[in-house]
C-alpha cells in the first residue's frame, strides 16, 4: 500500500495537479484529492497508483488516458521520458 507521502510525491514527480492525475488514473478528482489527505485507497487503486510511481509504466497510462492536449502531452511524455533516462543511468553508474 502507497503512504500518503508516496501518493503525493508521485504526482509532484510528474509535475501534475491533482486533477490531471485523477484523470490519467482514471479516478474522481475527489477520490485522489483524499488519498493525498490520508484515506486508504482500495487495493486495485492503491496498485494503480503504485504502477504510476515507475516512470515507463506512468508513460503508458499517459497515453491511454487521453486527457492531454497534444502540447501539453508533448510537455509531460518529455518530463517522464527525461525520469525514465535517468532512471536508466543511475542503474548503470550502481
């Protein structure tokens, strides 16, 4: 299960405003307005969310979600592709 810090951070990771993430998860802005407040999310949301914390798995759900003008989808595939590349470098410098 995500903490509420977990929840809150994964979405400052992206840069996303609580609406824009409840949109890209597939939740009500209320919903995730009240994970990020302290309530236990279900278990299949609460996967959800953790699935969103790896930047390749977020990208994906980017891209199913739809919820993105074509700037602003440019804008955030560069933010998590930029995530998923240093991903990457810091495994190879370990």
């Amino acid at each position: 299960m995500p903490f509420l810090e977990d929840i809150k951070s994964i979405r400052e990771k992206y840069q996303l405003s609580i609406p824009k993430m409840a949109e890209v998860l597939g939740f009500g802005t209320n919903v995730y307005r009240q994970y990020e407040s302290g309530e236990v999310p279900n278990q299949s949301n609460a996967r959800l969310i953790q699935l969103a914390n790896d930047p390749e798995e977020f990208r994906k759900l980017v891209l199913l979600s739809g919820v993105f003008s074509h700037k602003d989808l440019e804008k955030i595939l560069k933010r998590v592709d930029n995530l998923i590349e240093n991903q990457k470098k810091s495994v190879f410098q370990r």
